[in-house]
C-alpha cells in the first residue's frame, strides 16, 4: 500500500460524512424496535446483544490486567466469558459489571460517533472489534454468530453505498440503545420468580456485599439513560 493510499483510508476512516434525513432516523428506530419488542424477534436478535454483552466482560477483563481465556455463545442466547486473575477486587467487579452496562454504553459511544458524522469510523470500528473477539471464542454457534455479524459490517463497510451504510449504522445504534434496556427487566423477572441465583447482579452482591438490587438498579440506570442520550444525539436534539 503506497502513500496515498494509505492517506486516502487515513481521510476516509476520520473523515465526517453527511447525517441522513430525519425520516431514516426515524425507520431505523422503528426497524429496531420491531426486533426488540416483540417476543418472537427477540429471541433472535438478541443474540446480538449476547455478543456486545459477553464482548463487553472480556474486554472489560483484558483492561483490568486479568487473562482472557474465552468466550462461549450459545443458541439460547446465554454466554459465558471466562478469565483468569484474582477472585475479587476491582478488576473482578468492574468485570462483572461489564455485560449488563456494554451494549447500551457501546450504543451511546455509537450514536456519539453518528451525532459527530463518523459513519465510516463507527463501522470499521465495530468490525475491528467483531474480529478480534472471534478469536477469544471457543465453540462452533459463537463462532458461526460473530462471523455472520461481522460479515454484515464488512460487507456494508466495503461495498455499500453512503447512503446504505448510514442507514445500517443507525439501525445498529438504535438497536443497542433499545436492547441495551430490555435484559435488566428481563433479568429482575427471573429473580423475582427465584431464578438466575448466580445471574451477574448476584455475583457482583457476593464481590462487593451490596444487594443485588443494588446492580440491577445500576443496569436500569445505565440502560435508560444510554438510551436517553443516544436517542437525542441520534435525533439531533
């Protein structure tokens, strides 16, 4: 790759581009709330907030100094990321606090990008990240999944237009934003029923000593107000 090649994928990648009109924003938001709120779409696409879920836990492990031994992705949209260090400490608590919080954070982090015009930057950067963590996992269905997931993004990112991949961006962002909310309630119902006893609120209560209540509540805060911001940087507002 000479020079101006590289300085050309250089502007390309850090370059803004133009935001799309309001009524695309506005079908993105719908598109993405119609695979998160009905049932039946849900347990299909939330599969992808499994990856964001599970990719937030390991990276979050990597940072903290603590050695990322792999990822699982399973069909009914559990996961289960494994890393080695101390069994407690901050590391082990901002680890565990990761799932929950990822996908509405990588939502606002994403609409903070689209708000700024960095299309092109918001899709590399999700495909860079889908890449990397296809390496850390260690079962067939994790696999097939993060490489389908980030074959779309690299297939946007390559060979659609601007005004395709502006739409696909935001529909990503929306979907983040609004499936970042529903696990927490998801998860409140199964422990109000006295299920998911070792859910991630219930490690963090035995890491720390605080009710579990405590972290749900976190995830709520977390969720609803990444969805509140993101929602009004998406919108322009």
């Amino acid at each position: 790759m000479d020079t101006s090649t590289a300085s050309s994928l250089w502007d390309e990648l850090t370059g803004t581009q133009p935001d799309p009109d309001l009524w695309v924003v506005i079908a993105t938001l719908a598109a993405a709330a119609a695979v998160v709120v009905p049932h039946s779409l849900w347990r299909i696409s939330r599969n992808a907030i499994t990856i964001a879920h599970e990719g937030g836990h390991g990276l979050v492990a990597l940072l903290t100094g603590r050695q990322l031994t792999g990822i699982r992705l399973h069909s009914d949209t559990s996961g289960l990321t494994v890393s080695r260090g101390k069994p407690h400490g901050i590391g082990m608590i901002l680890t565990a606090a990761a799932g929950y919080t990822a996908p509405p954070l990588l939502g606002l982090g994403g609409a903070a990008l689209l708000g700024g015009g960095r299309i092109t930057l918001l899709l590399w950067a999700a495909t860079a990240l889908l890449l990397v963590m296809l390496v850390m996992i260690r079962n067939a269905y994790g696999v097939l999944t993060v490489f389908l997931t980030g074959g779309a993004f690299l297939l946007v990112s390559w060979l659609a237009g601007p005004q395709v991949q502006a739409a696909f961006a935001y529909a990503v962002v929306w979907f983040l934003l609004l499936g970042g909310v529903r696990p927490a309630f998801e998860l409140q119902a199964k422990r109000s029923r006295g299920g998911a006893g070792d859910s991630d609120a219930d490690q963090l209560s035995r890491l720390t000593h605080l009710p579990a209540a405590v972290w749900l509540f976190l995830f709520h805060v977390v969720s609803l107000c990444s969805l509140i911001g993101g929602g009004r940087w998406l919108l322009g507002l």
